[in-house]
C-alpha cells in the first residue's frame, strides 16, 4: 500500500482485498463505501474530498470513524 493515496484508491483497495464478488454487489459495496467515507471525511475536515491525496493513516482513521457513524446509526 502507498504511504499517500485518495480515499478512492483505498476504497477501490478494499475492494479488492475483499475478492471476486458479482458485478451488482460490487457496486453497492463501492456506492456505500464512498457514501460513508466521504461524511467521516468531513468531520475530519470539512474541505477534504474523496480526491484528495491523505496519509494511509488518516484513511484508516477516517474508515474507523466511517464505521463508528455506522454503527451508531445502526443503535
């Protein structure tokens, strides 16, 4: 993995790690994957883009707090 990459690239990764999936599941992971991602990034701050180039560690931070917000959405 890059140190540097968007948060695109590293839902695409996840993507991938997660192994062959159907073509209609594939697209839902990544629409909710973006979907999520992106409002976590804004709490990370507000003019962050799924575009912009972050630390694999704020990725991961980011992804951390996206499954936080999930799951409290989830309570």
């Amino acid at each position: 993995m890059p140190e540097r990459l968007t948060l695109d690239e590293f839902i695409v990764a996840t993507l991938v790690s997660m192994g062959p999936a159907d073509a209609a599941e594939t697209v839902k992971n990544l629409r909710e994957l973006r979907m999520h991602l992106s409002r976590a990034a804004e709490l990370h701050d507000p003019d962050l883009t799924l575009d912009d180039e972050i630390s694999l560690a704020q990725a991961l931070a980011i992804t951390h707090d996206a499954n936080d917000l999930e799951g409290l959405r989830h309570e």
